[in-house]
C-alpha cells in the first residue's frame, strides 16, 4: 500500500538526517571535511532502502513491531454475526466474527495522488532548470586565450585528470561554473580575465577541477532525483542544502591541501572577491558554482581560515565514525522489512506441477485451488499467481493453535475441555464450556484465542518457524495475529503444512497429531474420509476471505487440498467448501 511506503519514506529519510546532523555535530572535531561530506552519502544510501525489494533481504521474522498489526487496520471488540450453513451437510457450521479495520484506500488514493502532483511539479521545475543550463551552455563560447588554456591543463595534471573537458565563458553566467554529465563543461563569466588574475583563475580551475574529480556533477543528478522523490518532508531540503555546503567546504579543503601554506589567504581572497561582484547568484541545481550565498561564503571562508592538513589520527576518526554511521543505516533494513511487510508471496518451486484452468467453479470470486497427489507426488493448481499469494489463515490456523497447545500441555488428549469466559457470544454453541472436538466442529474462537494467550508467543514463533508456517508474523497480538491481521499464508503453503502435518514430518508428538486428525473428521463417502477446515475472513461485517483446506483419504492414496476465494463480499469458508467439493467430485476424487 501506497501509505505503507509514505510512512517508512518518511521515517527513514528523517530518523537518518537527524542522526547525521547529531553526529556531525557532536564529533565535528574528529570529523574532517572530507568526511563530513561523506556522511551525506548515507543518507541517499538510506534513501534507497525502502525501494529495494524486502525478498532481497532474508531476515526471518526476528524483527517486530510491537503492538504494530501490520494488516494496515486494527482489529476491534466488536462482534457481527455470519453464520453460514453448509448446504451440503451439518457436519461444518461456518462460524466467524467480524474485525473491523479502518479503509485506507481513500487516504491511499490522497496520499498518491498529492505525491504524484508534487512529483511532477518539482519534475517541471528541474526540467526548467536543465533547460537553463542548456541555454548557459548553448551560449557558451570557447576559450581562445592560450595562456588560461595553457593554465587549465597544467590545472588537470596536476589532478591526474586526463579527460578532454570543454572551458568556456558566457554572458549568462556571473560566476564560475561546471556542469554536464557526459561532456562536462567548465564555463566562466564574460571578460573575467579583466578583473581576475591569473592567479584566481588557476585557484577557479583547482576548485571546480576537483569537484570534476570527486564525479560531484552525477551527485547533482542524484540529489535532484530523491529531492523530487522526497520532496513531501522538508528535513530532505534541510539535508540537501547543507550536503552542498559541505561540499564546497570539502572542495575547499581539497584544494587547499595541494597549495602551499602562504596561498591559503589568496585562495580565500579570490572566493571573497566573487561575493564583492555577484551578492546572490543563481541557484543551478545541476551545476556547481564557485559562488554561493553569503551565508555559504562566511562558512567557507572560515574553515578555510581554519584549514590544517588531515593527520593520520583525524582521518582514521573520520573513517570509524563513517563506519559507524553506516552500521547504523544497514540496521534499518530489517525494520524497513518488517513494516513494509513485503513477504506477502510464497517462493514456489516445483517440476511436478500442472497449472489447470478451474475458472468456472469460481464464477466471481477471485481465488486459487491447489492439490497435492501424495502418491504420484504432483501439484495441480488453478491460478498460478493467487496460489502463491499470502493472504490471513483466519480459522483455518486452529488446525495448528489445537496441535501447539497439546505440545505445550496447555490441554491434553485426555482433557481438552477449556471453561466458558462467561462472555455471551450470539452463537448458542459459544456459551458453554468446550473440549478439541466442540470447539473445532463449533470454530469456537475463544477457545483458541485462549490457547494462544496461554502459550508464550516465543514458543508460538518457534512452532511456526519450525513448520515453516507462511511468514510467522506474530505483531497484531495474541489471539488476533491470525484472524485477518499480521499473520498470512498462501494456499500452496496450507497444502505442504497439511501434508508435514499428516505425516507428522516436524516430529510432533504422533498423539497430539492423532487427537486433531480426529477433531477435523467431517465425513466419509463410499470408503473415503474428507477432513478438514474452513475459515472465513470478515472485515467490517463483509466477509472478504474464504478458505477451505484439508485432505481426502481414499483407498490407494491421500489428497491434500487448500481453496482460497476473495471479493468484496461474500467470499467465505462454505462457499470455499462448496466449490472444493464439485472440483473434488469432477476430478473423481471424492
């Protein structure tokens, strides 16, 4: 969701800003000014982050929000009824109860449509001041004075710099310039060699020579684009404009280090005498420019006063506090995972799959079918995307809370009966005390809720990593992570867990899984057993999610089957059940 990705923008880039601009300025002495520079380039490294793709990074599920539900909603007390009977028998009642989340997709649609809006307003902007530089560029004509030529190349030499670049004057500009990212152009103004000296003219090659150098013309284009990406927290604004200072102050300082101690004033005397000319230049996003605000000026001016050449200790400080820094911004991306909750697909491999089309069985619900043949060892699986996705297990995940309850003796095969919280629910079956069986045949919420209250949500988790069981989100709370909240599993998942369940391959106790084999028996037919479980997703009292899994026992070999349906509304555990059981028979399975 597009408000998902606005909130972790947003945080990212200030939670970053804040930190570089805390630790620039609590280590400003160990910091030099080179490095100061540098730590800037973190932050467009932590402006990328929440554009990488989370499946990148395989963290598990050792990161969570606490009391975060990442379902986007929050789940409510508030009870609704939907109660739907199977038609095709009473051996299942669908009993569900709504949560309600509060609808994003207004606030979705606002939020995007305004970031849209100020990305093509700031887009325009910039084009405009590309189309300026090309006109600065268009009237720049080339330098014929040999001995500025002759000035220039030494200049590069002195650099290590042996790319042919363009230098020019131009009536547009009023201060020295650079620009161009594949044919770089260093353009100065119009008859300056009548009020600069040949020594403020090498001082202007050296500066804008090593901004060549140190490629500060493709970070003018890469400021320019997170600034339109970025461009709804002022903070970023705030960032850029001081990166660019330090930039100046970093070039300064490069500079600096290759001249001789008595040309330090010179130097700063040739900066100041652009200020005494052009007050306020022009603002060039993609260009960089000897002058700048006075403000700017007064800054660099005094860190040139300050200049001392980096020793070997500064430079070691300014690399571990860099270091440091960065740590820092990687340990961002296992949080950038969990509230972007991008694990919401299933990565499916298999040779011994058949994709089907069973679109007329769904008629308008938006689902997917999987079986699994365990004697032939083959997947069938209408919708090939939907199998994959991950969606809330809601009542389906009872299979599993029954089966860690039993391996943590909350209950036991022998005595499974939980009392009733005396709270009255509008099912009649609800309000009694309940045992495994009841409690399944009735989809009893409270009891399971109470398992999992009474099971430590590490023990939960370690169950749950241990069965693979989709992606083990725990964050919307005991008791509510799996009824349309954080917790999420595709139907291909749903049928390997229910084929590891059946042959108890994670090494379960054999009676616990015998007790829920039991408590999920719906019925049998001409010598085969169906069980099974629905599930129904309701969100403010419509029923958006349906499932139906289980498998069919015949007398040569075991299926294993999950449905999943979706709409607006109406899409539930009996109409899951419904079209499960006429793809079944059609396939003469049961």
């Amino acid at each position: 969701m597009f408000f998902t990705h606005f909130v972790i923008s947003f945080i990212v880039s200030s939670f970053t800003i804040a930190v570089i601009m805390l630790i620039k300025k609590v280590f400003q002495k160990q910091l030099s000014a080179k490095w100061q520079y540098n730590l800037w380039f973190l932050l467009l490294v932590a402006l990328t982050l929440p554009f990488i793709p989370n499946h990148l990074f395989n963290f598990g599920n050792y990161f969570t929000l606490l009391g975060v539900n990442q379902s986007n909603g929050t789940s409510s007390s508030n009870i609704s009824v939907s109660d739907h009977n199977f038609k095709n028998g009473n051996w299942m009642q669908d009993f569900t109860i709504s949560v309600n989340h509060p609808n994003l997709e207004s606030l979705n649609i606002i939020l995007a449509g305004t970031w849209i809006v100020g990305v093509l307003v700031l887009s325009v902007l910039f084009i405009n001041a590309w189309l300026k530089i090309k006109k600065i560029k268009d009237t720049t004509s080339v330098l014929k004075k040999k001995e500025v030529l002759i000035l220039f190349e030494q200049c590069k030499q002195r650099l290590g710099i042996s790319k042919k670049l363009i230098v020019g004057e131009s009536p547009l500009v009023k201060s020295p310039m650079m620009f161009g990212l594949f044919k770089t152009y260093v353009v100065l103004p119009v008859h300056f060699d009548e009020w600069l000296s040949m020594k403020d003219i090498e001082y202007i090659f050296l500066h804008e020579l090593n901004h060549y150098k140190h490629k500060d013309m493709a970070t003018n284009y890469l400021i320019v684009i997170y600034q339109i990406l970025y461009w709804f927290n002022p903070l970023i604004w705030i960032a850029f404009r001081k990166m660019r200072l330090d930039r100046e102050i970093a070039c300064d300082s490069a500079v600096l280090k290759s001249l001789d101690e008595c040309c330090y004033t010179e130097y700063g005397d040739a900066i100041i005498n652009f200020v005494d000319r052009v007050s306020l230049p022009k603002n060039f996003a993609l260009a960089n420019q000897l002058n700048g605000s006075k403000e700017q000026i007064k800054r660099r001016i005094e860190s040139i006063a300050s200049f001392t050449i980096e020793s070997k200790l500064l430079k070691l400080k300014s690399i571990t506090i860099f270091m440091l820094v960065g740590v820092f911004v990687a340990s961002q991306i296992p949080l950038i995972s969990v509230m972007a909750d991008d694990n919401n697909r299933y990565h499916f491999k298999s040779e011994r799959t058949v994709y089907e089309d069973l679109s007329k069985y769904f008629s308008k619900y938006e689902g997917s079918f999987v079986l699994y043949d365990l004697q032939a060892d083959k997947y069938s699986i209408y919708n090939k995307s939907n199998s994959t996705l991950r969606v809330s297990p809601d009542s389906t995940y009872k299979i599993y809370s029954a089966l860690f309850g039993l391996e943590k003796n909350i209950i036991t095969v022998d005595n499974s009966t939980m009392k009733w919280n005396g709270i009255r629910y509008p099912y009649t079956s609800w309000n009694a005390d309940q045992n495994l069986d009841s409690a399944m045949k009735n989809s009893v919420n409270w009891y399971f809720q109470s398992l999992d209250k009474r099971t430590n949500q590490s023990d939960i988790h370690f169950y749950l990593k241990s069965i693979g069981y989709g992606n083990q989100n725990l964050s919307g709370g005991p008791g509510q992570y799996w009824l349309e909240s954080s917790l999420k599993i595709s139907p291909i998942e749903q049928v390997q867990l229910l084929k590891a369940f059946y042959t108890n391959q994670h090494g379960f106790q054999d009676k616990n899984i015998q007790a829920v084999k039991d408590a999920i028996k719906l019925e049998s037919k001409d010598g085969s057993l169906l069980s099974g479980k629905t599930g129904t997703g309701t969100v403010n009292n419509k029923d958006t999610n349906g499932w139906f899994i289980g498998y069919v026992e015949t007398k040569e070999d075991t299926y294993f089957f999950a449905t999943n349906i979706q709409n607006e509304d109406n899409s539930n555990g009996s109409k899951a059940a419904e079209i499960t059981l006429s793809i079944l028979r059609d396939k003469g399975i049961y």
